[in-house]
C-alpha cells in the first residue's frame, strides 16, 4: 500500500510532536517548512490586498499604516497558528532553558490576552469606539477561555460553535467603516486556529525512513504527543 494512503483510501500523514532544537519560532512555530511559510505569505497577501481594495478613502497615512501593521499580524496569524508547526510548539511542554517571556507566550489565555489590536485600532480609526474595541478584545480571550476547558474531543467543535455566535452577535458592538473583516478574524486567530490542540501533521517520509513522532513508513505515531483528556 502506498505510504501516503492509509486503511479505507484516506490520506496518512506522520505526526511529530518533537519540538526541533534551536531558538523557538513563535510566528511559524519551529520547523515549519517552506510550503507553510508560503501559505501564510500568500494568505496575508491575499487579505491585505482585499483591505487595500475596500478601505475607506479617507482614512489618513497614520491610520493606514496601523490599520496594514494589525491586518497583517491578524490574517496571517490564522494560517501561522494552524500550522502543524505551530500546534506543535504551542501545545507540547517546553523544553529548558524557559524564559518568563516563554511561559507567556506559551499560556494560551495569556497569549491571547497580549492582543491589544482593538484598542490600538479605537486610538486611530476614527469611528472606532473603545466599546467595539472592549468586545473585541473580550470576545476571543472568553473564547480561548472556554475551548481550553473543555475535554480535548469537543474542542474544535466548540471553538467553531463559538466563532458561529461571534460573528452573528457581531452587529451588537457596531461596526467602524473599513474593519468589518477585523472581529471574526481575530477570533479565527485565536480561537480557532490557536486554542484548539490538534495532532502536527508534518510532510510524509519517504520510504523506509522513520522520522520523530512517526512510526517506521510513516505510520501516525500520536502517542508520543502530549496528552489531555
């Protein structure tokens, strides 16, 4: 049978969850390879070209210039935090030395707390309030909250059931002109693509190799990962 295949013709792939040596890649997660770079490059790209295309035309340089900064850690952060790269550095343990900013970045409540965004955006869109920037930057924080404490196998359903009732209760905080895009997307981010652990699929073997975290050919080894129930 062919590697990439497993039992009843679905696709396999190893899943490695040994963090690779070196500093920590908190962006890509580290290891990622240069098709994962490329797919955030292209999925921030792609929103940012959008944001450009839609914007209001009034908005001034200091308010374009923050509006581009903040688009482009939040679009591409939804690509960047899916990758197995990065579940795998986020949801495995931390191998010493640990700084303080380590831990941090490492809590995902904690991680998820440094996002400021809302704010920094009702300082210079300027029908922006600071309410609509409150329920912003609450909404994922709650979010992550809530998927972090519920058992490993209803997370993802419950960050998307989640994700289903922000983006309808999105009209509750009004909507500043250009930034309808910037709720949904930040909580996509954080907790969809962030809170919810899920296995790091890595590139398949070839054959006969036996990579880390994969069982000889390429067979799923999940056991080596870290467990939760």
């Amino acid at each position: 049978m062919d590697e990439a295949t497993a039992a009843g013709g679905t696709r396999a792939a190893p899943v490695d969850w040994a963090v690779p040596p070196g500093p920590r890649d908190w962006l890509f997660g580290t290891g990622a390879t240069r098709a994962e770079r490329g797919v955030v490059w292209a999925t921030t790209a792609l929103a940012v070209g959008v944001l450009v295309l839609t914007a209001p035309d009034d908005w001034s340089w200091l308010t374009w210039a923050v509006v581009l900064l903040v688009a482009l850690d939040v679009t591409g952060g939804v690509a960047a935090n899916a990758l197995g790269s990065a579940k795998r550095l986020y949801h495995s343990p931390l191998a010493p030395p640990v700084t303080r900013l380590d831990r941090v970045l490492h809590d995902h409540v904690a991680f998820t707390a440094l996002h400021v965004h809302p704010f920094v955006l009702a300082a210079v869109v300027p029908d922006a309030t600071w309410v609509w920037a409150l329920w912003w930057y609450l909404v994922p924080v709650a979010g992550v909250i809530v998927v972090r404490s519920v058992p490993a196998y209803l997370e993802r359903p419950v960050a998307l059931g989640f994700a289903t009732v922000a983006l309808v209760a999105a009209p509750i905080a009004g909507t500043p002109e250009g930034l309808a895009w910037f709720g949904p997307v930040m909580v996509l981010k954080l907790v969809v693509a962030h809170a919810v652990r899920e296995e790091p699929y890595r590139p398949a073997v070839r054959t006969g190799d036996v990579g880390p975290g994969s069982a000889p050919g390429g067979t799923p080894d999940a056991a080596q990962g870290p467990t939760r129930a």
